[in-house]
C-alpha cells in the first residue's frame, strides 16, 4: 500500500490536515443553498477533503 512516495506524502498530508481540523473544534454556521444550519468546523473541513479526494480520484480515473 504504501511502496511509492506519492503513497508516502498522501498519507502525510492526510494526518496533518487530520491534526489541524481536530484544532478547530468551534461551532460556525454554513449557508448553503438558503439554508443555515450550526455544525463543527471539523465536519466543514472533513467534507471538503473527502469530495476533494474523490473528485480527484474520478478525474485520475477518467484520464488513464
């Protein structure tokens, strides 16, 4: 699993964006499409990174 070292960096940058969204455990409010609803930026950030992710490995995925 880990043998390359894109492997390697993938997963470093997956810990620190881990280790700075767990420092930022405050409440915010999202808008999104009118609504307005109070979460943890923790859960904002998380969400972002797993879409980023997949929109990333779709797009790898379509290239090959």
């Amino acid at each position: 699993m880990l043998k390359t070292p894109k492997s390697w960096l993938a997963l470093i940058l997956f810990l620190l964006v881990l280790i700075f969204a767990l420092q930022n455990l405050q409440q915010v409010d999202v808008n999104f499409l009118g609504f307005t609803f109070p979460t943890r930026r923790i859960f904002v950030m998380l969400f972002c990174l797993i879409v980023g992710f997949i929109l990333g490995k779709t797009i790898r995925l379509k290239r090959s």
